[in-house]
C-alpha cells in the first residue's frame, strides 16, 4: 500500500475550532461590539481588518470592513448562530451582567435541557449564543437527547436572567436553576426560533 493510500485512510478530525470571519459595512462598530461582548483584546487591526482574541489562540475572530453592505436576509440560507461556552452557570450569569452594564442584553434566553443559554445579535444581526451545559457529564447531556421531556419540546423553555440572576445570588444550587422552568420567562418575550 501506498504511503499516500495510507494518509487517505485515515480517520481524522479537526482538533479544534480556531475563528470565524465576518464580512461587514459596520466596521468600527463590529470591532468594538466582538472586543466587549467577548472581553477580547485586538491582536492586530488596521482601517479595514481586526482580529480579536480571548486567550491563547492568535485570533478567534477576524472582522474585514466590505464597505456598503446590505443588510443580512434573515430569509436566506447561511449560519444561524455561532455558541460560545461559559464553564458554569455563575460565569454565564456574570457575563450576562457585565454585557448588560455595557447595553448589550439578550433577545432570547432558554433553557433547551442540555443548555442554558442566552441568544444576542451583533451589529449587523449576527446571531451568538451564550451557554453553559446544564448536566455534570457529556454521556448524561447527551443522553437527554433521547428522553422523552426532549422530545416533546426539542427548544425547551424561555426564562426571564434578572429572576435567574436573582435566584443564584440567593444561593439556590446550580443544578436547581439548570432545571427547565426555575426563572420563568418575563410575559410577552415569545419568540420563535428562526426570527
């Protein structure tokens, strides 16, 4: 066999996810939003390209001024929305706070089952998630995909952060806020997945 008949043979994956590119008409205000809403630091930038990191990798987001731009087609095919992952869920609550302090608030905020998570969009309507796992092992969140509770509600249930906020500084246990309908949502904030 071939050396080149063995490389081709082989079962390899990417050992990471490193950055993503975005394309915009809103330069300096996409620079200045990624820099706070990931309290990242510019590794290089120049009037027309940044890039931003957060820890040890050179970039995890680049961002190229396109000149005028249209605005994003919610219709159209593309990416819905990019996650990030908070360690705990008093790390995604302190985030949540620190972004509001600095006027970015969420439009969406769920808990799916497996995660909680807090939904933003970026200047030009990005979508980002905010998330922490809401089970101790991979194999149990995992294995909430197949229950019934999630299979009956695949999106899972909206809460209201400030209750949540609330509830944790109150000293209620992680494990109880993960749960589906702790912080209910705040009346009149439905969303539809997708919008």
């Amino acid at each position: 066999m071939s050396r080149d008949s063995e490389l081709a043979k082989r079962d390899v994956r990417p050992s990471g996810f490193v950055h993503f590119v975005l394309k915009t008409g809103r330069f300096a205000e996409q620079v200045e939003f990624y820099k706070t809403f990931l309290n990242a630091w510019e590794v290089f930038g120049d009037e027309s390209v940044s890039f931003l990191t957060y820890d040890q990798e050179h970039h995890r987001v680049a961002i190229a001024d396109f000149g005028d731009l249209p605005d994003l087609d919610r219709g159209a095919a593309g990416f819905e929305h990019i996650a990030y992952a908070f360690a705990s869920l008093g790390d995604l609550l302190a985030n949540y706070l620190r972004l509001k302090d600095a006027g970015i608030a969420p439009y969406w905020c769920i808990n799916h089952g497996p995660t909680t998570s807090l939904y933003y969009r970026d200047r030009d309507g990005n979508q980002i998630e905010t998330q922490t796992d809401n089970f101790a092992t991979v194999e149990e969140l995992t294995g909430y995909f197949h229950t019934d509770a999630y299979r009956e509600n695949v999106l899972g249930v909206q809460f209201d952060p400030d209750k949540l906020v609330e509830l944790f500084r109150d000293g209620v246990p992680e494990v109880e806020l993960k749960q589906q309908g702790v912080a209910p949502r705040v009346p009149g904030t439905e969303y539809v997945f997708g919008t």
